[in-house]
C-alpha cells in the first residue's frame, strides 16, 4: 500500500479519459469526456487544444467528485496522449492556431523533400520510420511553407503530450517515444537527427526538449491546479504517446507479448531485445515509453473505424455489426473486405488505396458484410504478426486493448487468424492507466515502468486460443484478401 492516489489521463483524438488509482495500485475511479476534430480540406485533421483542456478538466474533477478524496490526495498525474500532431505556440505557450493532429495528411510534399535530400534509405535507417506526412517534422515544414506568418510567431511547434505538459506545469517536454515519431530523431543516438534537421531546414530549439518518460516535468501551476481542482503540490509526469501508453496498460513491457490497441485505428507492436529494423517497412521502430527500450509497431490500419464506418451506413450502431457479424459463417460466404477507408499501412503502405468489398451476390446480406469487415482487419493484423515473427519477434500471446477486447468474436477471430492466443486487457481505460504508471514509478512505488506494467496491468481471465478446424477456411479467405489487395493497388 502506498500514501496517495495518481491519475493517468488519455488524450485521444475523440475523446479525453481518465483513471485514478488508489494507495494499493488498483483503478478506483474512471471518466471520459468527448472531443470535436474538423477537417478543413480533404485529408486535413485538426482539433483545437481548448477541446484538450476541457475534457481533462471535466475528466479530473469528475473523479475526484466520484471517488470522494480530497485535491491534496493526489500526488502525481501522467498523461498518455496522441502522437503526431503538432501544437505551434507563442513564448507564453499559448495556441496559434489548431493543432495538426496525426490523422491528418496535408504534407506529403514535406515529406518527399525530405526523401530527395537524404535519400529514403537514409531516413528510414536514422529514424526506423517510414517518410509519412503522418509524422510530425514535414508538418513543421508544411507551416513554415504555408502559413510562414505562423511559423514566425511560433516559439514552439509542439506535440500535443509536451504541449499539454506546458500548460499544466511550464515545462513542455516530451519523452522519447514522442520524438522517435517526429522524423528527424535518432534512434541509435536517441538524440536529435543533425543531417535531417538540416534536411528539414528545422532549428531544434523550435522541439520540446527530451526526457524520461517518467521524470517529473514540475509542479502544476497555479492555474491549472485551479481548473483541474488540484492541488499545486501535484506533480505532473513527462508522459507518452497513446500506443506507448497502451503497451504499458496491456503489460508489454518485454518481448514475445504483442499489444494490440484496437480503436478507430489499430495500432500493434511489440517490444524488441534490442535496435531492430524492418527491412520490408512495414513495421515502424520507436523508443519505448518504458526508458531505453525498443517499440517495433505498425501504426494502425483503419480497424475500429471500419465499424464504425458500417454501422453508420446500415443505421445501426457498431454492437450491432458485431451481432450481425457473428451470425454469418466464417469466411463470410467468399465477401472479402480491405480496411483501407483511409489509405493502407499493411500489407503495405499506401495512402492511395481504398476500401473495398469484393465477391458479393445476391444471396449476401448485412451480415456477410459485417463479417466481412471484422475478417478484413483482422487479415491485416495477420499481415504484421506474420511480419513480426519473420523479423525474429514471434508473439506469445497478444493482449487486445480498446472497444474490440469486448467482443468474443473478433478476439476468437484474431486467435484463428494468426494461430496465436489472445488475451483481453478489461481493465478500466488501459492507455490512460499506462499514464497512472508513469505516475507510480515517479512517486517512487515501482522501480521502473516495466515493474509497474506487470502489476498494475489489468488483463481478463479469458484467454481465446486458436481453434485448427478454421484454420483452412481462414488461410484461405487471407489468401484472397492478399490477391485483393494486389489487384485493387494495380488501378489505384
């Protein structure tokens, strides 16, 4: 048992949750609080920071009210937020315009300028990232060549952990999970890239500066502490990104566990003995939010949002397209569905490809689609464990973190699909619980973020293994979802 509470906060793209843990390390209380995203132009994303600052005020309050303690129980906070936006600020840290959040893709120009002037190889064996206008650094550069007026005026270009860290203590930092996205990082080096910096024509005093994870960031300010209704004696952890977050919420935290956050998108990584690069790049590799070690992860293929996507079109709601789904027969009677809504990240990357259903007839129904689309995304989640055991980083067991953990079908689908186990992480908000952990190895109550994962992780008692006799009928189906694949990328 220890003498005080935590909270970790998640800052996502649709909403901000949160988690407080109790003396003896458990969740006691859990909030949520929904965020807008406006897309000004085809393939933009922005959100503005005030939506931030609402839901983590309307989060913390709403759990102290719910677990009844008192501002000054609260020792320490930790966040774990989106990665790969970019918050361009003023010298009293304050917003110059939206943020450029991760979805969004208006600076492929960036990017390829980045490629001509080091080569892609060059790029890719510095940072262990695939050149993406996703990344944060050809957005940095989009607002210098598009709204120079604002580049100018910007005292930081941000991601939105450091960003939300300024506002809460004056110290914008980030870790170095959320630098090793930027694109101008260096991962054997685990400092700033000088030759892409150059490359990007980036000063690095424009960067949040680095630090653990773990390390504390400082005291809240006054008025944070006020809006937040917490004390000024909380301290305020660096933090990480969201994925990082996850891993650490799902106890992988060590090779051999893969952790699979299946949200809108569906990240999935796992964590490497040491520096590793994907030769084929599909798989991207980070710094860990655990200090010092290696994130080998795909980035996420449209998952959850695909779902979404159906449910929306069919009127219904996603439980729903999960019923329906698990009334159809497996391989949904030859339907095959590429979760591309949004461009692909496997088998390969490509922003220009597209969903896709292929082999429908007259005799199919709304339940073939929906099985359909639960199969597509988990062949693409095939994709990378097939990549990851090439790559000598087989999985033992993987640990679903988000909405899909609490469907029985498509965690049984997953275990058939890539003939591994699948375990359900249910404990209450697993990413912001990554950032309570963070928390808990800052107030001193565990050694490291590694400890603190392996006891804090909350996993279901359910563990869904493969079953043989679907075996053929779904290497089957992913067979034809790879020839689909080939095919629909042929006329793109």
């Amino acid at each position: 048992m220890h003498g005080s509470h935590l909270i970790g906060i998640d800052v996502g793209s649709q909403s901000v949750k949160g988690v407080l843990c109790g003396p003896d390390a458990r969740p006691r209380a859990t909030a949520a609080h929904p965020c807008g995203m406006t897309h000004p132009a085809s393939g933009w994303a922005e959100q503005d920071p005030a939506e931030w600052h609402a839901g983590i005020r309307a989060v913390v309050r709403n759990l102290l009210a719910s677990s009844a303690i008192a501002p000054s129980d609260v020792t320490h906070l930790g966040l774990a937020c989106q990665v790969d936006g970019v918050v361009a600020v003023d010298r009293k840290l304050r917003p110059l315009r939206p943020a450029i959040i991760w979805l969004d893709k208006r600076a492929v120009r960036q990017a390829d300028r980045l490629v001509r002037a080091l080569g892609a190889d060059a790029v890719f064996q510095t940072t262990g990232l695939v050149a993406d206008a996703s990344h944060t650094a050809p957005k940095m550069m989009w607002l210098r060549d598009e709204e120079p007026d604002v580049f100018r005026e910007s005292a930081l270009l941000l991601p939105p952990a450091a960003y939300l860290l300024g506002w809460l203590t004056g110290r914008p930092l980030q870790d170095h999970a959320n630098a090793s996205s930027s694109l101008v990082y260096d991962l054997a080096g685990r400092r700033w890239s000088e030759p892409l910096l150059a490359a990007a024509d980036l000063d690095p005093a424009l960067l949040a500066p680095i630090a653990a994870a773990h390390e504390v960031a400082g005291p809240l300010l006054a008025e944070a502490a006020a809006e937040l209704g917490l004390s000024t004696s909380c301290l305020a952890v660096v933090g990480t990104g969201d994925d990082h977050g996850a891993a650490l919420g799902a106890g992988v935290v060590g090779p051999g566990l893969i952790a699979d956050v299946t949200g809108t998108a569906e990240p999935v990584g796992t964590v490497a003995p040491e520096l590793i690069l994907d030769a084929e790049r599909l798989l991207e590799t980070h710094a860990h939010a655990l200090d010092g070690a290696i994130f080998v992860e795909n980035p996420g293929f449209v998952s959850g949002g695909s779902i979404l996507w159906l449910a929306n079109l069919l009127g219904t709601g996603q439980a729903e397209i999960l019923s329906w789904a698990a009334a159809a027969p497996a391989g949904a009677d030859g339907v095959t569905f590429l979760p591309a809504l949004s461009g692909a990240t496997a088998p390969r990357w490509n922003d220009r490809m597209r969903g896709t259903f292929h082999g429908l007839s007259v005799s199919h129904d709304r339940g073939h689609l929906s099985r359909a689309v639960v199969e597509g995304c988990v062949y693409a989640l095939r994709d990378i464990t097939t990549r990851l055991r090439a790559m000598g980083l087989p999985g033992s067991e993987i640990r679903v973190v988000g909405g899909g953990a609490r469907s029985a079908l498509w965690l049984q689908t997953k275990a058939d699909v890539c003939g591994l186990p699948v375990r359900p992480v249910l404990g209450p908000e697993p990413t912001a619980l990554g950032g309570a952990m963070l928390a808990a190895v800052a107030a001193g109550w565990y050694p490291d973020a590694g400890a603190a994962a392996r006891e804090m992780a909350v996993l279901g008692e359910d563990r869904y293994e493969p079953e043989p006799d679907r075996s053929a009928c779904y290497d089957e189906g992913y067979h034809r979802y790879r020839r689909l694949f080939d095919a629909v990328e042929a006329i793109t």
